[in-house]
C-alpha cells in the first residue's frame, strides 16, 4: 500500500512539473556582453553551468557559459519579443558634398605647400 502511494505522488508531482514547464516563459541575458534572449525552455548542457536554448527572436540555438536565467510572465514575454526600430543616427554627407574650409579674410586663397619629406640620410659629424 505504502509502495502504491509513493508511486502515485511521484507520478502526480512529474505531472504537474512537466505541465507547469510548458508554460514556461525565460528571459536569458549573458552577463559578459549584456545581450537578453527570450525562450520557452533553456536545458543545462552539464558543462559547468552552461545553458542551452533556441532564441526566439533570432531562430539561432545558443549556448552560454555564463547567464543569468529569469521566469518572467507571458506579457513580459510577449514584449520581449516586440523588435525595436532601428536606431537613427545622424545622416553623413558624402566628402564631395561637404562644404569647402573657410577662405582666408584676405579673399586670397591660401596657399598650400606640401609637407617635406623625412631625411633618409644620416647626418655627418
């Protein structure tokens, strides 16, 4: 009877953590470049601590050797998961766009004298 019962408690806790990881939700950030991953399911790889797991956002599978793993919610997820804009950055005009230096006060150009090359020569005593 003892042994029935400790079957069936066994069995009914697999069953209730095997149904509570299928909702699972991580958000998996790497320390060392403070890049955040967001999965359903990471797995140990027995190698020291070391997580694996499939990126949904990047489809890439990704192993890392140190991480910080967090259960978050399904909307935590779910914004997680919302791909920001790209980042403007401020637009570069091609060098022949660019405008000119400034003239001397004079109205003169001014003028330009190429720089002298080094001596390769040593010098005599």
């Amino acid at each position: 009877m003892r042994k029935h019962l400790t079957t069936a408690l066994m069995l009914g806790g697999l069953t209730m953590l095997v149904a509570a990881c299928s909702s699972n939700y991580y958000r998996v950030t790497d320390p060392s470049s403070g890049k955040t991953y967001y999965t359903t399911k990471v797995e140990d790889t027995g190698k020291g601590g070391a997580v694996k797991m499939k990126d949904v956002k990047s489809q890439s599978m990704v192993t890392l050797q140190s991480s910080e793993v967090k259960n978050i919610s399904e909307d935590e997820y779910q914004a997680g998961l919302v791909v920001k804009g790209p980042v403007k950055s401020a637009p570069v005009q091609p060098a022949s766009a660019q405008p000119a230096p400034a003239q001397p006060a004079s109205g003169q150009p001014a003028s330009v004298q190429p720089a002298a090359a080094p001596s390769m020569v040593p010098a005599q005593q």
